[in-house]
C-alpha cells in the first residue's frame, strides 16, 4: 500500500492529477472530491475503485488519507491547504499556493510546526527543457545573462476568479527566479481589460533584478495562437525555450555583439572610444532532451516528499517568493505601472 492520497478538485485542471496520480508510484488514490455532482460521477466512472463525495470533511475524517492535492479556484487555496495541514496532512496546492505572502507564511509555519510536506504546483519547474536552460546558465556557457523575456499566450481558457497575471504569471516567475538563483529587486506592471470589468486579460511584467539583469513577462487569454515561449540573452550566447514547440523545446544560439578593446595608437582623445562592437554569429544547436510529462515528475516528486519525508522542490518557500512578486505586481497594477520594489512589502 502506498501514500493514500484524495484530490480536491475535479474541473478543469484536477482530471490531469487524478490521472497522474492514479500511476504514480506508492500513490494509493483513495478520494476524489467534488461540489459538482456531474463532475464526480463523470471521474467515477473513470476510477470506480476511488470514494467520491461532495465534502471536504469526508477527505478529513479518512483516517487512510495522508496526503491531499488541492486544485480548486485560487480564493480556495489557503483556507483549504490550512485545514489539511492541521489535520496533520501533507498537502499539494495548485498555483499560486495563496493570495498574500501572509497567506503563504502561515501555510509554512503550520507545515513546519506539523512535521509535514507543503508543495506549490509550479509544474514547469518539472520540465526537463527548463533544466536545461538552468545547466547552461550555471556553466556560463551563455556568458553573463542580459536579459530574459517570455510570452504565454493563448485564446483561453478566460477566467472569473482570477485575472491573466494570476493565472498565467506564476509559471515564468518562478522559472526566471529559478534560472538567475535570486528574487527582484523591484517590479512594475501594466494590464488592460477588455472582457470583464476588474479582470484583466493581458498583463505586461517587467521584473528587475540585481546587477540589471531585466525580465519582461507578456501574458494574455485573448491572443490568436497558443505561445510559451521565453528567450535568455546572454553576453556570449542565446537560447530559446519554446514549450509549445514539437521539433525543438531548445535552441541554442551562438550568436551576439562582442565589445572589443582597441589600443591607444589613436590618442586619448579618441572620439569614438577604444573599443568596438563586433557582431559573431555561429551555430545554432537544437540539443536532444530525454523528455517526459512535467506533470507526471511533478506528482511523483510530491508523493515521493511525503514518503521521504523531505522537503520538495517547489516548496512553500518557493510559491511565497512567486506571492510575493504577484503582490508587488498587483500593486503596480493598481498604481498605473509604477515600480514597486520588493522590500517594500516585508
């Protein structure tokens, strides 16, 4: 017998963790639940063997449950992920794990205090492209990084209960924080309504980090092509990371603007400098990547944390430093763009 795990949660996102789960190892899926009768019998007969019910008390009076995952709306999280981790359970709470950083502090205390695991679901942490792309920039083979700049776009699934940097936003955060090793130093934010009043539906995030590093985040449901894309400049190489590709997640590109130092033969009073701006273009390399389903690695990393009893990857320190910027974020929002710096909030 394995970890015995319940979800909570079975719309949109949920059926992709059940069916995930239902394979991983030592994942014994106990329970499914549901407000929605239609959605319940709908995964029942998918899973027969699995309890159903429409109540969250049912998955807290189990005594066979140990774990829960949670993927409900984003209103939902905190009040539910704090009721499991009382109960003495670990829990996995699809992004973002809460709505404010004392949200999220509370979360990590209780799971401190109850010795238990508490996971993020930032699955793209999982994705073996993204690996990658962080190997390369730990060996330097980009050079210094520039800058970064990702777009997630798509026609859809518009949502109610958040707004487009909510829902969309978190994934690139928390692969550009885990790509430059840091948080922010400051963020800024423009958004733009147009289907729903208060809701936006296209957000533009621009993050500033520590020695000028820049990263610009476009995020959108109401864009005519579905686009996960993000770019790494660097001062020695480019790559490019595009999920939604089939050919090539990963391109490498050796190509950029080298500057030159001159000698002085032309005076101290040389007008255009002592340097020059060389521009190198050379191969590009589209590697090969052992790739499998980020959200299959993702929850049998959490079911794996619970049985080991360690701290997972996507912990919730790491979906407090996501909060924290989707925070500064929302206040520059509201304050027409204006740069908020991080430290602020504390």
């Amino acid at each position: 017998m394995g970890i015995g795990t319940a979800v909570i949660g079975v719309g949109y996102w949920g059926p992709n963790l059940v069916r995930n789960l239902a394979s991983t190892p030592d994942c014994d899926l106990r329970m499914l639940c549901d407000r929605d009768e239609s959605r319940r019998a709908n995964i029942g007969r998918q899973y027969p063997g699995v309890d159903l019910t429409a109540s969250v008390d049912d998955v807290l009076k189990n005594s066979a449950i140990d774990a829960v995952v949670v993927a409900t709306p984003a209103d939902t999280h905190y009040e539910l992920a704090l009721r499991i981790l009382e109960s003495g359970r670990s829990v996995f709470v699809e992004k973002p794990l809460a709505r404010t950083s004392r949200e999220c502090e509370r979360l990590i205390e209780e799971a401190d205090g109850q010795n238990v695991q508490l996971m993020v679901g930032h699955t793209f942490e999982f994705n073996a492209a993204v690996e990658y792309v962080e190997d390369l920039i730990e060996a330097r083979e980009l050079g210094q990084v520039y800058y970064i700049y990702s777009q997630r776009l798509n026609l859809g699934v518009v949502r109610q209960d958040v707004n487009a940097l909510w829902n969309l936003a978190p994934h690139d955060i928390s692969i550009a924080m885990r790509w430059l090793k840091r948080e922010p130093l400051r963020v800024a934010a423009r958004g733009y309504t147009y289907l729903q009043a208060g809701v936006e539906d296209v957000v533009y995030l621009d993050l500033e980090f520590e020695g000028g590093v820049a990263v610009h985040i476009h995020v959108s449901w109401l864009d005519p092509g579905k686009v996960r894309r993000m770019t790494v400049v660097g001062s020695r190489k480019m790559v490019v990371y595009d999920d939604a590709s089939t050919e090539g997640k990963i391109q490498l590109f050796d190509k950029g603007i080298d500057r030159e130092q001159l000698d002085d033969s032309l005076g101290e009073f040389d007008s255009f400098g002592k340097f020059q701006l060389t521009q190198r273009a050379g191969d590009v390399l589209i590697p090969k990547i052992d790739f499998s389903e980020p959200l299959k690695r993702e929850c049998n990393h959490f079911v794996q944390s619970v049985v080991e009893g360690r701290r997972p990857l996507t912990d919730g320190r790491n979906g407090l430093r996501v909060v924290r910027v989707l925070e500064a974020a929302t206040r520059s929002l509201q304050g027409g763009g204006i740069a908020i710096e991080l430290d602020s909030l504390d």
